[in-house]
C-alpha cells in the first residue's frame, strides 16, 4: 500500500536526515517507526505526504508514484496525526474534525453527519463537538486529533508520536482504544514512537530506524526481539527483549505436554499406573465434545481406593489459555499463579489440546519463528 523506494532526505544544511531508505508497508498493517531522537522518523512520515520533498528516490501508494503529484490532492488520501497534536486552537472541536471534508466540498448536512460519526468512532461524547481544544485533557485532544485525521476516510494514516505527550495510563488506554478503532478502520498506518513497548504493542511489523534513517531491521515484533539484526537493534529494544517477546508471542498448540487421556470409568489404579513417572504427574478426562472434563494427579489418586473410577475423584483444571490467541506473558503468568504449575491449552473453540509447561514456554521463546 506504502513503498518507499531508495528515499533519500538531505537538508539544505547539508545534513543527510534519510538515507536510501526503502519501506514496503502492506495494506491493512500497522508499520511503527522507531529508533532514536534525530534519526529520521519525522523526516520519513512527512515525505509520505510529502509535507517535505524527497531529495531523490521515489514514494508509491497503493501502486501509484505520488512523489510528483499534486500534494494537496495526495493529503486527501492520507490523514495525518502530528507531534503533539496540534489541533487548530481557534476552532471548535466539529470544525477540527471537519477540515478535510469541507476542503472536499461536502455538504453540511454530510460534514456534520461525519463529525458525529468520529466523535463516536474514537469514544468522544457528543457534548465536547462545540468545545475549544483548551477545554479538552490531553487524552481528548488526542482523540480529536484521529478524528480528525480519519475525516475523509483516508486509506493512509500517519501518527507521529500521537500518545508521546500523555501519561502512562491514559497512553495504555488510548493505545488499546486504537486497536480497536484499527480493528474497525483498518487503515494502512504508519505510526512514529521511540518507545520501544508502544511498537511493539501496536506494530504489526516495526522498523527500526539508526541515525541518518538507516533501515537497521524491518520485521514482526517477535523476530525483531527474538532475533535482532544487530547489536544496535539489540541494545536500542533492550536487555529485557526476552521478557517484551513473550507479550508478542502466542501460546501455540506444538510443544505442549500431553498427559494420559483416560476413560471417565478408567479406574484410579489405572491412572496410577499410566502417570507413573509422566511430567506433569497427571491424567486427564475429556468429554464427548473434546473438551477437559478434568484431571486426576498422583497426590489424588494416591488416597483413592484403586477400584474407584477416575471420573468420581476429578480435579478442576486451572483456567486454560487458547492456542493462537492468549499471549506467553499471560499463560507464564497464570502458570505461576495455578499450583499445579501446568495450564491446559485449548484450541479457539474449547477443544483441549493438551498442557503448557515451564518448559514449553522456555522452548517457544527460543524457537526461530
Ligand atoms: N528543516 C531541517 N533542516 C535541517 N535539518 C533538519 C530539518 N529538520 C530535521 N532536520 C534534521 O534531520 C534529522 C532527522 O530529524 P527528524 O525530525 O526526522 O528526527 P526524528 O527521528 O523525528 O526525531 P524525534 O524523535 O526527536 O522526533 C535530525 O538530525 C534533524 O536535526
Ligand atoms: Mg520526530
């Protein structure tokens, strides 16, 4: 959707702030810039639009060169949220969300039809629609800021450090509400941080920038921290990567344990003789529909008469994480919360697939992806 092409940006200065550059963004992802202050993000995201002129190389959307098209034609097609957001102080909140569709020459039936439309889209009350931007928190002017940027329904959308100025919490807010707005939107973005946590939350790939816009690795989140291209890329996501991957990485259904599967009606001295020496020291029972009825373990069925049927003496499973979906830092955190250090893993619609171990998550974070 995005391409840029050997891009190369020099200042008059002299100073070289991109260098042969080149970006393919697919559509639908989000693409986080990252890297260090004065590296060239701001650079890159404004020759996208070309609020900056590339000194050489060539920039595509959705196929089409734009880098010699008429700028203000090509910023239709692509919303825009800057630095520290810069709403326009002198108008409303509606006129702010409004700019691109009057510049359109939209009717105001369809303009205010629209305001309505994203105030709701990003979670604003109808009642801030007639407010100034100094009446707003931080939060809400950031929220305008996207709605104002998505007015034409653009294909494109560039974020410059949109949560920069924010506090921790309301960031962690307004990035998840982003999720959920790119879930309905689903635009082509290109997203500017240097928080290395924010791209790696919001980065369907990331690029990660060294000064002079050298392209030092482009990838998914988890190759990026499981497998940085270099040293650079190494230090700038930091020594806890290891830990920052396993929020990025799903619990997957190869690698688990797969205890005993037994009978309802299998005996306790049945179960005895199938756990023995299996880790975990368990037995599991599954119902018709494939889903965990329960498990039996040695201190269990160690008291059980060994006639019993296992299915009188089950234990309740701790609450299972779902293959492809919970994320390793969650399924290793209720593996240190549940005491039998195991969770079950079921697939998406609750079928169990067998049980995630110390060990298993040890080896999906080593495992090349
Ligand atoms: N108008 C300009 N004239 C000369 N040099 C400039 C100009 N704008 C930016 N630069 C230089 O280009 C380099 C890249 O700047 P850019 O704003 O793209 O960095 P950035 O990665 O966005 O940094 P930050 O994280 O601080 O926002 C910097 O060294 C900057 O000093
Ligand atoms: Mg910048």
């Amino acid at each position: 959707m995005i391409r840029l092409d050997g891009v190369t940006k020099q200042y008059e200065s002299g100073a070289v702030a991109v260098d042969h550059l080149t970006l393919d963004v697919p559509e639908g992802e989000i693409c986080v810039l990252v890297g260090p202050s004065g590296c060239g993000k701001t650079t890159t995201l404004r020759m996208v639009n070309r609020l900056i002129e590339p000194t050489s190389g060539r920039i595509f959307i959705d196929g089409d060169d734009v880098t010699h098209v008429d700028p203000v034609q090509l910023r239709r097609r692509i919303g825009y949220v800057i630095q520290h957001v810069g709403l326009f102080p002198h108008q409303t909140v509606g006129d702010n969300i409004a700019t691109v569709p009057k510049l359109l020459g939209w009717d105001r039936g369809r303009v205010s039809a629209r305001v309505a439309e994203l105030l709701d889209l990003v979670g604003l009350d109808a009642q801030y629609r007639d407010r100034y931007p100094h009446q707003l928190s931080g939060g809400q002017r950031q929220r305008v800021g996207v709605a104002r940027a998505l007015g034409a329904d653009p294909p494109v959308l560039l974020m410059d450090e949109p949560f920069g100025a924010i506090d921790p919490i309301t960031r962690d807010r307004l990035q998840q509400e982003f999720l959920r707005l790119q879930g309905e939107v689903n635009k082509t973005v290109v997203f500017v941080t240097h928080d290395v946590e924010e791209a790696v939350k919001l980065g369907d790939r990331i690029a990660i920038l060294a000064q002079g816009g050298h392209l030092a690795q482009y990838d998914t989140p988890a190759q990026v921290l499981g497998h940085p291209a270099s040293d650079f890329v190494a230090d700038f996501v930091g020594s806890d990567r290891g830990l920052k991957r396993l929020e990025v990485t799903a619990v997957s259904a190869e690698g688990l344990a797969v205890p005993p599967v037994l009978a309802a009606t299998a005996s306790v001295g049945e179960a005895r003789a199938r756990i023995d020496g299996t880790r975990p020291a368990i037995a599991v029972v599954i119902d018709d529909a494939g889903r965990l009825s329960g498990f039996i373990g040695t201190s269990g069925s160690n008291g059980y008469p060994t006639t019993d049927p296992v299915g009188d003496h089950l234990e309740v499973a701790p609450d299972p994480a779902v293959a492809g979906d919970t994320t390793l830092k969650d399924a290793l955190s209720s593996l240190l919360l549940a005491d039998a250090g195991w969770v079950p893993v079921t697939d998406d619609t609750g079928r169990y697939l067998g049980v995630l171990t110390p060990d298993a998550v040890h080896q999906a974070t080593r495992q090349s992806l």
